[in-house]
DNA sequence: ACATTGACTAATT
DNA sequence: TAATTAGCCAATG
C-alpha cells in the first residue's frame, strides 16, 4: 500500500460534511472508478482496504463520518463516533446506534 | 511462501 | 430486525 493511495483515501475523508456520513464500500468504489495511474492515484482493492488505512492513518481526519453498509460505526470506537455524530446532527437511528444512511450518505463527487 | 488478521459486505436464516 | 456465514483482499508476522 503506497502513500499515493493513503492520500487518496484520506483526501476523500477530509471532504465529507459534517452532519453527513459515508461509507467504506463507497470510498473503496469511489476510487476505483477514479483510478488513474498517469495521476499516481491506483486502486488498492476493497472496503477492508480503506479500513485498513484509517486504522492505521485515520487519526487527522473525521474517521467518525466513515461508516459500515448497515450504518454503524466501527465496534471499536463505537461511542466517540456516534457521541461526535450527534454533536454535529448526522441524521440518527431512533436508538441512537447507527447512521440513518438513506439521509445522511454523501457520496464523493 | 504460508497463515492469520481485519475500522468490510451481501446473502442467508 | 438481528445474528450467522461465506467471500473478500491487502497487510502483517
């Protein structure tokens, strides 16, 4: 995994709005699609990939707008992301446990 | 090289 | 709805 794709994943990150969520499915799409070597922007595989850079270089970007296909942040830092979601008024599940994507995705341009 | 791991997903039950 | 399962694919040891 090169610096090239790390940036790339990041820099989407830094653009989701706050109050709004995204997820790793989409990053990991979004950047297939925008793959371009000329550009030194490569696909680096999957979801899991995505997660893998933010565990490992997520820690200056607002990891907490990136979450799973069901909504749910991940289990490890379950609470910070959704006490930092409510804060900043990503539309919620009733209970409070996940993101209600159908209102709160944004979907990189 | 090989096996295990993981901030994932989609399908199934 | 929630829990389980199988598939996924690069990173890591």
């Amino acid at each position: 995994m090169d610096d090239a794709y790390l940036d790339a994943v990041l820099s989407v990150v830094e653009r989701v709005p706050s109050g709004r969520a995204t997820t790793y499915g989409l990053i990991a799409e979004y950047l297939r699609d925008h793959s371009d070597p000329a550009l030194g922007v490569r696909d680096r595989g999957g979801p899991r990939q995505v997660g893998t850079v933010l565990a490992r270089a997520g820690g200056d970007v607002p990891w907490w707008r990136v979450v799973n296909a069901t909504g749910s942040p991940p289990a490890r830092h379950r609470v910070r992301a959704l006490d930092a979601l409510r804060a900043e008024g990503c539309p919620l599940t009733a209970d409070g446990a996940r993101v209600r994507l159908r209102d709160a995705v944004w979907l990189p341009d």
